[in-house]
C-alpha cells in the first residue's frame, strides 16, 4: 500500500473519530434516535453494506423494535430514518425550511449534472427559479392542458396491445415514454423506445441512477477527490464529458422546441413564453426539461407494471372497476378525463396500486441543516433523512389487511366519497413530502389514472398460467425504482374494443 493510501486512511480515521467525539459532546442531554448496534469507527456501516439489498425491508423490521425514528452512524455520518407518516409529516413539511436540502453527492449531482438537476441542486435560489418554472408549467391547472395528449396516447397503446398483447410491458415503456416526450418537448407520440433521442435519454437515466446510489463513487465517500484535477481522476474526466454530452443533447431538444414558434404545446415551449419571468440560463431550462423526463418515464411504466399484477391476482376487483367504466363510460367510445369524477373506483385503484407496492420505497433522501429535538430525540445537523414510504404504506394501523390490494379502503361506505388517510398528499405518499414533493406529480396522476381507466374498459386481464400465479413479493430494484420481477398474463379484448378503438384512431 502506497504512503498516499496510508495517509487517507489515516485523515478519514482523524475525521471520523473527531466527528464522533462531537457528537457524543452534543448529544449528552438529549439522547439519539434509536438503533442498531454499531462498532468503533465505522458504526453501522458494515451492517448497512451487509443489509443493503431492499434495506427499506429491514428499517421496517427495526420499526417494529425501535419505533418511528432509526439512527444510523454510517462511518461519523448521522442517517436518521423516518418510519411513520406523522414524523414524516412533522420535520418535512411542518419544518420544511430545515429538510429541504438534498445530501452532496459529488458525482451525479455536481459532476455529472453540473449543479443543475432540480433532483440534486441544494435548496436556495436557483431551486427557487426551477421550482417556479415547473410550477408555471405543469401545475394542476396547467396540467389540464395537456388531457389531449394523454388521451391520445392511451388510444395508440390500445391498438398496441390489440396487435401484440404479451408485449405489455414494452408498450406501457413505450407509453410514458412518448407520453411525457410530447409534453415537455412537443414531440408526436414515438413509434419505438429505439428511437435516438428516446435511447439517449435512458442512457443519461441509466447514468445517473448509477451515480446516485452512495458508494459507486468514492468521491462520495472522500470529497476531497473532487479536488484532483481530471486528468488525474478519470471519474472526474469521464463525468465531465458526459455532463458535456447530456447538455448537448438537452439543449437541442429544447431548442428544436423553441423553433416551433410555439406551433404545439409543451412544456419547454412555457419555459420559453417565460423566459423574463424565470430568469434561468439556456442550460438551466434545457437541463429542467431533461430531468423531467428521466424522473418521469421509468416511475409511471412502474406503477403501471403493480397495476397489472393486481389485476391477475385480485379479479374481482378488476370485475367491479368494468361495472363502473361500462356504467359510466359505456361500450361506445373511451374514457375520457371528463369522466374522471364520476369513476371513483377507477381513482381508488389508481391510488391502492401507488400505496401497495411503493416504487420508491425510501423516497429521495434529504439533508438537514440544524440539529433539532423531536418527540424526545436528538437529531443531529447535517443529518441524511430518509421517509421509509414502504413502513408507512405497511402501517396496520392505518390501512387494515396492509398486505392486501382493497381499493375500498380509499373510498366511503358509498363508494362515492374520496376519503385520504392522514398525513398524505392527496391520499399517498407517493410524490414526497414538504417542499421537495415530485414536481411532475399532476402529469403522472394524471397518465396514470387515463391509463388504468383505459385498461379496465378495454381489456380482461387474467394469469397466463392460474397454477403458477406470480408474487408480489418477487420484485426487481435498479437502486433508485422498485417494480415487479417480469411475470405473464393473458389480455383478451372485450367485446365492444376493437370496433370501438378501429373507429377513434388511424395509427
């Protein structure tokens, strides 16, 4: 081992121990959040990289021990879990201006997006003007504009799977996708996930999931790194390039936008008519209409994929939903976002498949500025703050039968009135909380519900194989989305599909 290895090791060992030392000194009056025993110098550190693997899965174990608040030490660095929605609720939202930061990591957030990806960039004034800008455009009202887009896109998905049925999941891919390509940039729907543009954009996803997992880069672990120059640190060197090759690629898509003159509707065309108002560089927009993208595709195929699986395991639910689309809706045309209030069900459903099997289960992680005492606990400034959303949606207290999929429980006795748990943001926990919520929730809401309705009036949707029924225990997770393993099942059109679909749509 070099001198140089010795030496880091021995500054992070200094480090550590004098980040430990105080916080032992502060913390002597109030004690920490509870946990899981830890060893010297590293704390919980070898227990988190052991449990790693759907470690949501363990916190809540923990829960059941220790409570609605988990402290971890990962190496001097405080991570404090937040099991329950009430804590959630409390410090995110009640205390948002000290929980709105994200954690510094170097590599996708500084490197790899250049400090401009409003998923990573700190809480302060250029979070502001992005915020703001999403706000302009996509807001709930806002949203409304883009129905047609919507609709349209589910007719086409629909003619999909009537020529290819057991490539559902490709198609819904292909679905969101194509769906929130036209709105932010305008573009008419896409024939194919192979087309350039569509699989430059998941490569930048790729990337950036990859980064944003702690520990793939060791300048997340040892931020002095970022100091070397790149041609010293080919991390460093290859990020660079990339972030040069993602703005490329970001800012010909907006500026083929701007070009239009503004002839379609989208998103980036707002940023444009905007301009003045928002104050953001060529790159800040072009950067803000990418990652709208990226955060918008993957997560809406996902929740899509739990609708399915919920379908072939709970038929009779899939059963009840036709009754109310066929009363409603009827056999002669599609659903529209004009039935939406009279389809409760249909938003129950939309609302049951986000809370039973949470696509993102931790959340995106938070940072906190101040050290602040909850509920008799000392957490620490500078503190990693994650909302275990699974242990919230698995609360028994909460949602009886937990494990179960019973969209009743989002609906009165009547099945006519919303009712939304406490605590949530209209009715899940799916969007985030406090000021960081998901700035794309209206678009994907709304995607989903125009879908799920579509599926359930023009489909009977069954196991391939009754002998063989997939688990909702078997789930893939690529470290930043959870979904089912890939499973089979049978997509029979309904009688009226066909001639009904034939005489809406061209493709």
């Amino acid at each position: 081992m070099s001198s140089l290895h010795l030496g880091l090791i021995f500054l992070a060992v200094i480090l550590v121990g004098a980040t430990i030392f105080n916080r032992k000194k502060r913390s002597q009056a109030v004690p920490l959040p509870p946990g899981p025993q830890g060893v010297p110098l590293l704390g919980n550190l070898p227990w988190f990289l052991c449990n790693s693997n759907f470690i949501w899965l363990k916190f809540t174990e923990l829960a059941q021990f220790h409570g609605e608040l988990i402290y971890l030490n990962l190496a001097g660095k405080s991570v404090v879990v937040l099991n329950s929605a009430e804590a959630a609720f409390d410090l995110l939202d009640q205390r948002g201006s000290n929980y709105s930061n994200r954690p510094e990591l170097i590599m996708a957030s500084k490197i790899l997006a250049g400090g401009v990806h409003i998923g990573f960039v700190p809480y302060g004034i250029l979070w502001r003007k992005l915020r703001k800008a999403v706000h302009f455009g996509l807001n709930k009202k806002s949203a409304e504009a883009y129905f047609t887009i919507q609709e349209q896109e589910t007719k086409v998905l629909v003619r999909r799977l009537l020529k290819a049925p057991d490539e559902w999941h490709g198609h819904f891919n292909l679905l969101a996708a194509s769906t929130i390509l036209s709105i932010v940039y305008g573009v008419p729907y896409s024939l194919s996930l192979d087309e350039p543009h569509i699989r430059k954009i998941y490569q930048f996803m790729e990337h950036m999931l990859h980064a944003a997992v702690p520990g793939n880069y060791l300048v997340d672990i040892f931020p002095f790194l970022n100091r070397l120059p790149p041609w010293l640190a080919r991390f460093k060197q290859e990020g660079l390039k990339a972030h040069q090759t993602y703005t490329d690629l970001f800012v010909s898509l907006l500026e083929s936008e701007t070009n239009k003159s503004y002839r379609n509707l989208s998103f980036a065309a707002s940023l444009s008519k905007n301009e003045k108002d928002l104050g953001l560089t060529i790159k800040e927009k072009a950067w803000l209409a990418g990652s709208l993208f990226g955060g918008g595709s993957d997560t809406t195929a996902s929740v899509l994929s739990v609708f399915m699986l919920a379908m072939i395991l709970h038929p009779h639910v899939l059963k009840k939903a036709q009754a109310e689309i066929d009363q409603v809706v009827g056999k002669a045309r599609m659903p529209c976002f004009q039935d939406q209030g009279n389809l409760p069900y249909i938003g129950a459903i939309m609302k049951e498949a986000l809370r039973w099997i949470p696509i993102t289960p931790l959340g995106l992680a938070r940072s906190s500025n101040d050290p602040l005492i909850y509920k008799g606990h000392y957490i620490p400034g500078n503190s990693i703050i994650l909302t275990n959303v699974w242990a919230m949606n698995r609360n028994p207290d909460v949602y009886h039968n937990p494990t179960e999929f019973i969209p009743e429980r989002y609906l009165s006795s009547d099945n006519k009135r919303e009712i939304r748990p406490k605590y949530t943001r209209e009715g899940t926990h799916a969007f985030g909380f406090g000021r960081r919520v998901c700035p794309g929730s209206n678009i994907a809401n709304n995607t989903l519900f125009i879908t799920i309705a579509t599926m359930v009036w023009g489909f009977d949707i069954t196991l391939s194989d009754p002998s063989h029924p997939p688990s909702m225990d078997s789930l893939m997770d690529n470290g930043a989305v959870l979904r089912p393993c890939p499973f089979k099942c049978s997509l029979s059109p309904r009688p009226h599909t066909e001639s009904t679909v034939s005489k809406l749509v061209d493709e």
